[in-house]
C-alpha cells in the first residue's frame, strides 16, 4: 500500500509541474530553468554519492539521451494542442507499452487482474483524449503526444533495470546532472541570453517546477526498486486525472461528462491493479 501511496503522491506532484510547463509565459524559456534547477540538483547528488558501479554507464546515458527527446516531444505537444488533451495522451500511451515490454521481453509475470487494471488504465487515459473527436488539424499535435508517449514507456524501461544495479540516488543524480545542463546548454545557443530575460516570478516558478519533477521523479524511482514496472507506469499515469482537472480549474480547458466517465475507467484499473 505505500508504494501505491507514493507513486500516487508521484502523479500528483508529476501533473503540476507539467502544469507549470505547459502555463509558462514562455515554454521554452520555463522548460530550460526546469531542467537547470534538475542539473544543479543531480550534481550535488553526484557529488555526495560518487561514480556508478561498473557496467551501468549505458543505463546513465540512455535514460539523458531519452529524457532529452521526450523534453522535445513534451515541448511539442505543448505548443500545438491543449494541455487537458495532449498530457493525457502522452503518458496514456505508455503503461501499455512498458507492460508489453515487460512481459516479451523482460519476462515479468503480471496477474491477469493486474493486467487488466493495466489496460483498463491506459483505456481510460486515451479516452479522455479521444472524447473530444480532434479534428485533422490536431493531427500534428496528437503525433507529437504519441511520440512523447513513447519516449516516456523508452525511459520507463531503462530506469526500471537500472535501479536494480545502482542506488537511486546515483542514478538520478547522474542522469539529471547530464540532461539538466545540456538542455539549458541547447536552448542558450540556439535563442541566444535573452531566452532568460525574464521576470522574477517566471524565473521562480520554472525553477521550482525543476526542483518539483525531481521529486516527482524519485518516487516513482524508488517505486520501481518495489514493485513491477507495468503496474508502478500505469499508477504513475493517473496524473492524467489531476492534469485533466488542472486544465479545467486553470486553464478554462473543457472536461465534461464523458471525460469524467473515461476517468472512472481509469479509478477502476487503479483499483484492479491495487488488489491484485
């Protein structure tokens, strides 16, 4: 029950600062404090833990290399569709692929209720998206949401094996180092200093959105040291529902009856997952 508890805490924290992203009066600019605020928290990470045991670099530089794409394809998705419709989408695209790849490939057992809660989960989540019938228009953004969902099952993936062979806190403090101070690195040499022109209370706010999905993020790391990767992603997930509901109460983004009925669906697989 206290994984569940935590990786619950997790969607919550996990929903708001996404929130913070996608409400930034520049998104570029916010996401860029995001991760330096991340970096600068992963090298006193490092700094107190030392290196990685041997053999785990490859975990390290994939899961930068990969958290990298899916900051672009987030960044994307933000800035072509809404936020109550492309967060859903995103991260409903992963728990069915990482319970895929967990039972082919890494040969996980999932009971069948467990399965099912899986399932229903990311049934629930996409759905919310879907209600909406978006139009050919969104199409750009719907692909950019898919491909970030991808991303986020590709991430899920790595950093489930590689909490088994490091502690989490080297772990995150490594992979967060490399991609928080690339991704500011890269913002700086393509909009040049004056991306950061910004006010105080921006300035603020995108660094406490770093320091918030740091958070966020370890949980569901010591999670996975807990639990199995399929049921831990698609309980992180639920932070559709606080997304969903961020948008509506911020906003102004419509929810609805049928979203609230997909987001049942979705209250339903939890309680699958949790009593299998």
């Amino acid at each position: 029950m206290l994984v569940i508890l935590v990786v619950l805490g997790a969607a919550v924290l996990h929903a708001t600062w996404n929130a913070m992203a996608h409400g930034a009066p520049d998104r570029v600019a916010g996401l860029a404090l995001f991760e330096l605020a991340a970096g600068v928290i992963g090298l006193v990470a490092v700094l107190v833990m030392g290196l990685p045991p041997a053999g785990t670099w490859g975990y390290i530089i994939a899961s930068a290399l990969i958290h990298l794409a899916y900051l672009g394809g987030l960044l994307a998705s933000y800035q072509l569709g809404q936020f109550s419709q492309m967060y859903p989408l995103a991260r409903g695209t992963s728990p069915w692929v990482v319970a895929l790849v967990s039972i082919v490939v890494l040969h996980q057992h999932l009971a069948l209720v467990e399965l099912a809660g899986v399932l229903l989960v990311s049934a629930g989540l996409i759905a919310i998206v879907f209600i909406g019938r978006p139009g050919r228009s969104q199409l750009p953004a719907i692909f950019a949401a898919l491909g970030t969902g991808l991303t986020i099952a590709s991430y899920t993936v790595v950093d489930g094996l590689a909490v088994h062979k490091m502690p989490v806190a080297t772990y995150m403090g490594w992979v967060f180092m490399l991609q928080g101070f690339a991704l500011p690195l890269v913002i700086l040499l393509w909009r040049g200093p004056q991306t950061f022109n910004l006010p105080r209370s921006a300035i603020i706010s995108g660094l406490a959105g770093g320091v918030v999905s740091m958070i966020a993020y370890g949980l569901v790391l010591w999670a996975q040291t807990r639990g199995t990767l399929a049921t831990i992603a698609a309980l992180r997930e639920t932070s559709i529902i606080f997304g969903a509901l961020i948008g509506t109460l911020f906003f102004k983004e419509r929810f609805g009856p049928k979203r609230a009925t997909a987001a049942a669906v979705v209250v339903a697989g939890i309680l699958l997952i949790t009593t299998g």
